[in-house]
C-alpha cells in the first residue's frame, strides 16, 4: 500500500490524487482520500485505479487545506469497498481518518478483546482495530492516546491519521515501511515514496524516524517519540522490487541501489553468454548493472504491454498466470539464436521466470541462464507484502537445481545476502540496517516467537 497525507494547501485532495498517482504502483485495488476543511471530514473513495476512482471527482467539492489518501492492495481483509481506505470514524466529538500501510501482526488477539468490550468492528481491515484503541480510552484523540494504542500493536506500519484539526503520522519501532516528508512551500506533505514529492514539486526534508509520532497543526510540526528506537530494519524488498526507480527509500536511490544488486550478482554468478535482459519494469535497473559489470551488450529481450497492471498483485494464481502472458511478449529478432542472461529482481511463486523463459525459448533462444537479484524467498512475510505462506514460495519447496528444472532454465542463481545488504546499506549505522526475515528468517518484530515458529514448520 502507499500513503499519502498534505497539511496547509488549498489544494489538498487534488495533490493527494497526484501524489497517489505517482504511487500507483504500490496498490491497484481500491484508492481514496479524506479532507478536512477544520469544521468536518468529507471523503471520496471507491475500487480500482486512482484514475477510475477520481475520474469524474469535482474536487470543489472536496476543499479543505489539509488532506489523507491511501492505495490498496491487500495482505489481510477482503478486497470490498469497506476495506478502501482511508477508513473514516464519525462521532459526535471528533472524526477520525485513518490511512496505513504494513500489517499488524495481533489483530486477532486485539480485536477479540475490544470485541469483549463491546465494540462492533465494522471492517476486516487491522486498521480499524487502531481507531478502536484510540477512541476506547475516552480521553480524545491525540498525542497521548495515539501513542497509547501504537504500543499495543505490533508490526510494521505506516501509518497517517486525520482529525478535523491535526494529522499525524507514525512508523513502527523497526521502521520496516517507508515514510518520507516534504515541504511544498509553506505546506507539508508526507507519503510513503518521495516519487510522489516529485511528482508535485515538493522537496524531501526528511524520513520519519522508527517509533516517531510526527503531529502537524496550524502550529507547526512537532514530534515525540512512542517507543524505544532500535535498529532501522527497512523492508529490503522496498529495493528489490516494490519502489519506483526514481524513489528514495531511506535516502538511498532505488534505481541505484538495483544496478548494485545487479554489479554484484555479476560478480557472484556469471555466466558465458551473448546478452544481458531484464524482466521490465522492475529489473531493468539491475540488468543494467550486470550488463556494465560484465562488459555484455544490455539488449531488450521482452517488452511489456503498458496497460496491464502488477501481474502479483492480482489476488489468485489463475489471474497472474494470465496476466504475465499478456503482459509480457519477448523481441524474437533480439532473442533468436542467442545465448542469453536473463535477470528478474525476485522469485517468490516461480509464475513470472517459468513463463518468460518458456516464452524466450519459444522465440529461438539458445540458452537461457536466469539471474535474480536477490535471495532466495523462502519465508512468509507478515510485515504487509503479500507472500504469507510458505507453501506458495518455490524457494522454500524446492532445491536450486530443482527450481532451475521446473523454470527451463540452463541454470540458475540468486544475489548473495551478503551482495543485498552491500548494494541497499551505504553505511553500518542505527539508521541504515534493513530487514531480510523473507530469505533468511531472521524476522526482526514478532508477535511473540512461538507464532513465528508455528509458520516456519
Ligand atoms: P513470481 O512470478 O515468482 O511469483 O513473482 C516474482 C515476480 O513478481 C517478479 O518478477 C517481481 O518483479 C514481481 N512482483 C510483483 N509484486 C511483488 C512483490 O510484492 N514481491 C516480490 N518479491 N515480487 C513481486
Ligand atoms: Fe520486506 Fe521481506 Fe521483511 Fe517482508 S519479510 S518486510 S517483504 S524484507
Ligand atoms: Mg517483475
């Protein structure tokens, strides 16, 4: 999911469409946004693509200086128009909207107790258990009840929340989702890309900080700290895959940081060959750095139909299945007769590389030599990416060997972890440190072990 919040323009809900236009890449289920004009909140969301669900919006009818929106793309709750947030809570002291992005890993054991308490929870989305937290201890809604309820939640999280009168924002204490802010003149933004800053004309000012409660009013901008910060574990997958090329993600460029994932894969598995390709859009990065490392020609091998969404978002196997066919189409006159290095930036159910190389072979490749530029995925993640189980995970089911059997690849290799955490952290601080719980089970929040334990069996 992306979020994205502005504090003090008059055109709030239409930079907010801009800015989750330019995050359209991180949900394509179901988008929205909530605006305060400091006397009520008004929201307009709906299913589908930003553009579809904001196409015919007369955004006068959405004024207010301050304003939250979110995509959707769901790990956990039904894929319903209820689930789209923001989630907006009227009652008659204060509204409340709620964006976020991560997942919370004890929803059930919290939404069982405020069930005991007699709330009624409207929605399967873990985010209105938060708003529950929040309003259950009957003292309003600010700093100290937010920090309240965030330190009865574990996780990752990202999370944007609005009242008439302020907006917040708060990272976990792992600071696992990306959460970046910007100044747009005298107006504040906040999303979980800075693409989306760009995309508006608005500078980075700076990443918020693990276990930071940021509050925004008309007074400024003030900050606590809710929990004891420890290491940053950022999603490494934000690199690998999820951000968009031209995004920062804790100060490091995602472009760059590909094409360093690609040096080193160079440098740990070559292979002899004519052409380097990569699987568009997300690997070209770090096809590119393989290319340059190697001294091989980069080619185009496989183009994309640019109308076809992110074929692993769509919720059902038979549908990705699908999509990467339509998605995908190799250049036969690039490809044909040639020896070829193939480079995707991951593998998690084995869709995409079977099909492609299938796909190249059919179009006269000689041979088909399959590089990834990151680990092997071989543990569910339950920090908000979709890849839960490990039944579903080709890593975690087969051997090297047998993986590059059942893709129809010459051979097979994947980026060293070593080689992953050289290409993402700059530098060994507190601040740059990033989390690899889905290759190497090293889960940095957990609800409480034996959890963990029961889903790695
Ligand atoms: P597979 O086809 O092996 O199930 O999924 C891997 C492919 O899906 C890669 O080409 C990657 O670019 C793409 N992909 C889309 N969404 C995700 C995601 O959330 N995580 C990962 N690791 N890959 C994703
Ligand atoms: Fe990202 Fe993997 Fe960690 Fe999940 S487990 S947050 S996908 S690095
Ligand atoms: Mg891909």
């Amino acid at each position: 999911c992306g979020v994205f919040g502005i504090w003090g323009h008059e055109k709030a809900a239409e930079l907010t469409y801009y800015g989750l236009h330019s995050m359209q890449h991180r949900g394509q289920e179901g988008a929205g946004v909530v605006v305060s004009d400091g006397q009520e909140l008004k929201t307009h969301k709906g299913l589908g693509l930003v553009n579809d669900v904001f196409k015919q919006t007369r955004f006068n009818a959405l004024s207010g200086e301050r304003a939250i929106g979110h995509v959707r793309y769901s790990t956990q709750g039904g894929k319903t128009y209820e689930n789209v947030q923001p989630l907006l809570f009227r009652s008659q002291t204060e509204d409340m909207a709620l964006a976020h992005n991560g997942n919370i890993m004890n929803t059930d054991k919290l939404r069982g107790e405020l069930e005991n308490q007699g709330s009624i929870l409207q929605t399967s989305s873990d985010t209105e258990v938060l708003a529950h937290l929040i309003k259950r201890g009957g003292m309003g809604i600010n700093e100290t009840s937010i920090a309240d309820a965030l330190n009865r939640i574990t996780g990752a999280y990202a999370y944007l929340i609005l009242t008439e009168e302020k907006m917040y924002a708060a990272l976990d204490p792992s600071g696992i989702r990306p959460l970046s802010i910007g100044r747009l003149g005298a107006s504040y933004v906040i999303a979980s890309e800075t693409c989306a800053f760009d995309q508006i004309g608005a500078v980075f000012e700076r990443e918020v900080l693990p276990g930071e409660l940021v509050t925004f009013s008309d007074g400024g901008i003030t900050s606590i700290r809710f929990a004891m910060r420890g290491q940053r574990k950022m999603c490494a997958m934000e690199y690998v895959y999820l951000s968009r090329p031209d995004s920062d993600v804790n100060q490091v460029n995602i472009h760059a940081s590909r094409k360093r994932m690609g040096i080193e894969l160079a440098k740990e598995s070559p292979a002899d060959a004519d052409i380097v390709i990569g699987v568009p859009d997300s690997s070209i990065s770090a096809a590119i750095g393989y290319a340059e490392a190697t001294g091989l020609p980069y080619e185009m091998g496989i183009i994309k139909n640019r109308y076809v969404g992110r074929t692993f978002i769509q919720p059902s196997q038979e549908l990705r299945e699908q999509g990467v066919k339509l998605k995908l189409a190799p250049v036969r006159g690039i490809v044909s007769g040639k020896r070829i290095i193939m480079i995707d930036d991951s593998i998690v159910r084995g869709t995409t590389c079977k099909r492609i190389v299938h796909m190249l072979k059919q179009a006269g490749a000689a041979e088909v030599h399959v590089r990834i530029a990151s680990p092997s995925i071989q543990h569910p993640c339950y920090y908000g990416i979709d890849m839960s189980t490990r039944e579903e995970l080709i890593a975690a089911n087969y051997s090297l060997d047998e993986i590059g059997e059942l893709i129809g690849a010459e051979s097979v290799a994947y980026l060293s972890e070593a080689g992953l955490e050289k290409a993402i952290v700059r530098e060994k601080t507190i601040h740059q440190g990033i989390c690899t719980a889905c290759m190497t089970g090293h889960y940095p929040v957990t609800e409480n072990r034996q959890q963990v334990m029961a889903h790695e069996v």
